[in-house]
C-alpha cells in the first residue's frame, strides 16, 4: 500500500484511541477534546466578560456546544483519515458510471458513507485490500456512534449528580454561610448533628470529584441558567463549614473525625479541579499551602462563632489547619473565579 493510505490509517488509528481515551479512560482526556474544551470555554468567557448580560446564558451553552464540537471533530478527523486511506485505492472500487472516473471528493463521499454505517452502495470496494478497509472503517464508525450514545448518557448522569450536590448545599445554607450553619447546628443539635452533616457533604465532594476525574469535559463546563446550580457558591459553602468543624473539634474531640474527614476531601476536590481547568500555580498552592494573617484572620471570626454556640469561651486547638483550609479556599476560590467569571472572588470569603 502506498504511504497515503498508511498515513489515513494512523488518522485512523489516533481518531480511535483519541475518543477511546476519552470516553473509557477513566484518568485522561484525549488531546482534541481538552483542545476543544478549552478553546470553547475561553471562547464563551471572553465573550462573556465583554458582554456580561449574555455571561449566563452563554455558559450554559458551552457544554453542549463543545460536547457537539468533539463529536464532529472525532467523526470529521474519522473521515478524513478513510478518505486519505482509500484514496490511493480508488481504482479497485467499482462505481456507477455517473460517478467514473472517481476523485478525491468521491473518496470522502465513500469514507462518510462507511463511516456513518449508511453504505449506498454506489461505490464499492473489489480488491481485498478495499473491502478490508472498508470493514475497518466501518467498525471505527460503528464503535465510535455507540460509545459517543454512552457517554452522553454518563455525562448527563454525572451533571445531575453534581447539581444534587450544589441544589443540596444552596438549600442547606440558605440563610446563611457555611460556618453559620455548622454553628447552628452546634447550638441546637450538637456533635451528632454536626458529625452527620460532615459525612454528607463529604459523600457530596467525592462524588463531584469522580466526576471531575471522569469527565473533564463537562464537569465543569456544563452550565445552568439558574444560580442555583453553580458549584462556586456550594464549594464555598462547604469550605467556611469545614473550617467551623475543624475549629468545633478543638472543642469537641469527638468530632475530629468527621471534620478531618471532610476537609480532607474538600482539598482533594479542590487539587483535582485545579488539575484539571486551572493554572499550575494554583495547583501549587494548594499542595504548598502558606497562611497568612487574613487566612488567620478568617479562622479567628469563625472560631468566635463556634465558642459562642458552644458557649466556651478561648480560641480553639485547631487554629493552624483551619487556617491551612481557608488558605487554600482562597486561593482555589480566586482561580475558580477568574477561570468561569462566575461565583466569588477570594476576599468575599467567610466575610
């Protein structure tokens, strides 16, 4: 075979593992869907941040439009590289004599019929090496339409998953922060109360954390109309309680489990999401996190609403890693807001 038609099969063979990768790995993202995800979403905050009245409803536009995008990338490129394959072997095909003598253009009508698994049938492979190709083609095509269905199917579970979790915590601080609810429910249920709640919200990050790991495509990028939805504000609620229950185990032993527990997670949501959309320094950061006074600051005013719930007086032993906590809710907060231009910017924080 010519070197046309080994250099369609290895577009061919990278179209393939490229959305295999994609759509199977379960620890990667093939290099044209990340390309087209973040293309599409500087594109949609750009235009966004010039416009603001359309921000909305020009987010909630771009996880379809960039699912779509990778679709037909991934099909287009699927084509192309048949194309080029069959091309140097068009003259073992047979046409209907309308379509003699075939061209190049004849060879992507073939390659998009084959494809699509539609086959008219007006040209056909004769040699062995035609009909082999042309069964290649086809089972790419085929394997790609079915695994593209099941994903879709994923991404649409994945995306109620993570709006469960952001309509949760918009309902369970609704009449305040994070830290007033964890104080509140300090003063009227106790440990207990407490405790459960930070196994609840833990249970909500690490699912919102398999599907950012999962599915990088829309996790985050895959937008609702209403504000309930945005995961900034639910990602900031959880952090101010996370900092309250770390700073209410220093009063209250018994809790440390549970806090610990969930601030654990919360840095882990918060490292994989950087990772995955936002700048390395950011992601530095938090694995090196380096309090400062307004960190401390912040720690301090949460401490005096927990010792006023428990009605103890004095700071509590936990100080330093709820500092480490707020540190890093900053930090991640502040490249969250710059990445969506949704949510909160670091200094509204714990405010």
């Amino acid at each position: 075979m010519e070197l046309l038609t080994w250099a369609g099969l290895a577009l061919m063979a990278f179209v393939v593992v490229e959305a295999a990768v994609t759509v199977l790995h379960p620890d990667a993202e093939g290099l044209v869907a990340s390309g087209v995800r973040r293309g599409s979403w500087w594109l949609a905050t750009g235009i966004g941040a010039r416009w603001p009245r359309t921000r909305r409803h020009l987010l909630g536009l771009a996880g379809p439009v960039l699912v779509t995008v990778t679709f037909v990338s991934w099909i287009a490129l699927l084509v192309l590289g048949l194309a080029v394959a069959a091309w140097p072997l068009m003259s073992e095909f047979t046409a209907i004599p309308a379509l003699e003598p075939l061209t190049f253009a004849d060879a992507v009508y073939f390659a998009g019929g084959t494809v699509t698994v539609l086959g008219y049938g007006d040209v056909t492979p004769v040699s062995t090496a035609a009909k082999l190709l042309s069964l290649a083609g086809a089972a790419a095509g085929f394997t790609m339409f079915t695994g593209m269905a099941t994903y879709v199917i994923e991404v649409v579970n994945g995306v109620g998953a993570r709006n469960r979790f952001t309509l949760a915590l918009h309902d369970d601080t609704r009449t305040g922060g994070g830290a007033t609810l964890v104080a509140d429910c300090l003063a009227e249920g106790g440990v207990d109360q407490v405790r459960d709640r930070c196994r609840e919200w833990a249970g909500h990050l690490r699912a919102v954390e398999e599907i950012v790991h999962r599915y990088p495509l829309v996790a985050f990028t895959y937008r609702s109309y209403r504000t309930e939805y945005d995961p900034e504000p639910a990602l900031r609620h959880v952090a101010e309680g996370a900092v309250a229950a770390l700073l209410a185990a220093g009063y209250r032993p018994a809790l440390r489990p549970a806090a610990e527990a969930l601030a654990s997670a919360l840095t882990r949501v918060q490292c994989t999401i950087a990772d995955r959309y936002l700048p390395a320094d950011v992601h530095r950061r938090l694995a090196e996190p380096e309090p400062g006074a307004d960190d401390r600051a912040a720690a301090a005013r949460i401490d005096r609403m927990v010792s006023v719930s428990l009605g103890e007086p004095g700071p509590s032993s936990a100080g330093e890693s709820a500092a480490e906590v707020v540190f890093r809710s900053h930090v991640f907060l502040a490249g969250l807001h710059r990445w969506s231009r949704m949510g909160v910017a670091s200094h509204e924080w714990v405010e």
